[in-house]
C-alpha cells in the first residue's frame, strides 16, 4: 500500500517511514501542507496507485493541519488519519466534522498506529465493493428512523432529505445501531465490529465518534448512553 506521510520533522519521518516500509508500506515523505496536497493529485506520480491512506500531523509550519485535511477532502476520498498532541475532545470532533476517519494521539504506540492504518484501509476497500445505487441515485436497501435515512449500499445519510457527510467510521457506527434500533450494543461489540479490534483504548475514540454523530445529524438525544453498557439508537416514539 502507498502511504503518505504529512510530517514536518525529519527524524520522526525518517523513523516511522522505516517502521512502515518494514511492514510493506511504500511511503511518501510530505513536509509540509502544501507538499502534502500536491502529492495526491494523479499527475505528480504519474503511473503510480493512488494512496491508500494519508497520516496527516496537524503540526505543520506553512497552514493548519486542520486546513489541510479540509483541502484534501475536496481532492481526494483516501483516508486521512490525524497525528497530533491535541488530545482534548473537542480537537478530536473537529477534526472529525472534516473529514478525518481517525484520530491518534501523541505518543501513541506503533503497533496500534499500524493496526489502525489497515483497518482504515479495509473499511475503504469494502466500501468500494458496495453496490451501485438505483437509478437516480436512490436505494432500496434504506433504513428510516424519523427524519433520518441510512442508504446502505451508497452509504448515504440524510436527515429531513438533507445530506449529512460522515466519515467512514462515523457511518459505520450509525448503520450498525441503525439496522437494530432499541436494541443496546455493548461498548465492546460495536468496537469489534466497527474498529475490528479490541484494544481497551479505543473506547475514547467511540464516545468521540459518538459526540460526532450526534452533533452531524443535529439529533443528541437519537443515540442515547446506556450507562456502564454502551449505546443504542432510540426509535420515534420511545
């Protein structure tokens, strides 16, 4: 897989290049935001396969890491991870709100940065296998819940008709409460099946991507906490 790496620092580029390439991964070296936008437009790698993921430090000297994700979402739909020291909530949410499918927190351990990669990377792949949609974009493999509507195979999301943009994960968390509604999903189920991993901390990265969800979709009570259990999708009417 090609990856980019969107990271001022010579040394911790040099570094984890290193780790990644002993993994497989041919990596390319952006320094700066600038670098990093002309880097995933086709015609700077000629002939070569597009990214399969992007980590992106949010430390960059020329623009905002923050800027630099928005930009690269209207160019591209590889997946962006997030580097960064800002571990507040709040950083994590924004970052999400655009476009990012991950967010690792400084130090972070090397082993559960490369598990995070591929799980990034398997979710795009299924996502490119999802049928096409019908004819003028609309499915009938679509979940209703009030004013909200998950398409499935097109992976679209809209409330009262209106599109909502969610990131990989943020989708995938909403489909799986979605497809079971009132039914409580225990924290653990819903990282294994949507994260693929069991790691323990995890669990912040789901009340983030919760948080998410409810401020997207404009609806902070439709996915209620089950205190010490986990979440569920409330139904119109509960």
């Amino acid at each position: 897989m090609r990856l980019l790496l969107v990271e001022d620092d010579n040394h911790v580029a040099a570094a984890l290049s290193a780790v990644l390439a002993r993994h497989g991964f041919d990596v390319v070296h952006a320094r700066n935001g600038e670098e990093a936008l002309r880097a995933v437009l086709p015609a700077t790698h000629p002939g070569k396969p597009p990214f399969g993921v992007v980590l992106l430090d949010l430390g960059l000297p020329d623009q905002d890491g923050y800027q630099v994700c928005g930009k690269l979402r209207k160019l591209t739909s590889t997946p962006v991870i997030m580097v960064t020291a800002r571990a507040d909530v709040r950083s994590r949410i924004h970052g999400l709100n655009l476009g990012a499918d991950d967010y690792v927190v400084k130090p972070y351990d090397t082993g559960e940065l490369l598990a995070r990669i591929h799980a990034v990377a398997r979710r795009t792949s299924a996502g490119d296998e999802s049928p096409a949609p019908g004819p003028g974009g609309a499915t009938d493999d679509a979940l209703r819940l009030g004013g909200v509507t998950v398409e499935l195979p097109t992976r679209r999301v809209r409330v009262d008709g209106e599109t909502v943009q969610l990131t990989r994960k943020e989708f995938d968390l909403l489909a799986l409460l979605a497809q079971r509604p009132g039914v409580v999903f225990r924290r653990e189920q819903i990282i294994s099946e949507v994260w693929h991993t069991s790691w323990e901390g995890t669990g912040r990265t789901l009340e983030v991507h919760v948080a998410s969800l409810r401020s997207k979709l404009r609806m902070p009570a439709l996915i209620e906490t089950v205190r010490g259990v986990g979440y569920r999708l409330v139904t119109p009417g509960d």
